[in-house]
C-alpha cells in the first residue's frame, strides 16, 4: 500500500492522470484485501506501517484538494464568477 500511495503522489505531482487511475484502483483492490485482515491480528510493526499508509493517503487527500481548488479558480477567472441561478416568479395558474 505505501508503494501505492508513493506511486499516486508521484502521479500527482506530474499531472499523470493514468496514473492516478491506476493508483486509485490499486488501492481499491488493496483495501479489499486488508479488509479481510482483523487489526486484532495486527503486529506493532505492522500497526506502524499502516499508519504510515495513513498519513501518506492524508497527505496525496491534500495535494488533490489543493490541486482540484487551483482548477476551480483558473477555471472561474477564465469564465467570471458562478452566477447563482435567477430566481423568477411565475404565477401558477388554475
């Protein structure tokens, strides 16, 4: 999993969204596998992996937030600002 989560930060940082698929799959398939293991059976050592993996999907959370927020922004000064929808009234007729 931490190579995963290594591999989607690299992805993100270059922009590469096949590899962002790949790494969200990967992860998917990962979770499904981990799920299926008890943290009852969990050693301390493996304990401290998967908080490492934690905080490295924490981390790559943040980075996607970041990015998605700059899209946004470059996307609305291109078009202006968002314009709610104009509310009108129309009588109802009976």
């Amino acid at each position: 999993m931490i190579a995963v989560l290594e591999r989607e930060r690299q992805a993100l940082a270059a922009l590469d969204a096949d590899g962002l698929i790949g790494a969200a799959r990967e992860k998917d398939l990962l979770c499904d596998e981990l799920a299926a293991i008890g943290p009852q059976v969990l050693d301390g050592e493996t304990r401290s992996l998967a908080e490492t993996a934690r905080q490295l999907n924490e981390v790559n959370r943040r980075v996607r937030n970041l990015l998605a927020a700059n899209v946004a922004a470059r996307i609305e000064a291109l078009g202006g600002a968002r314009r709610m929808p104009r509310a009108t009234y129309t009588p109802a007729r009976a």
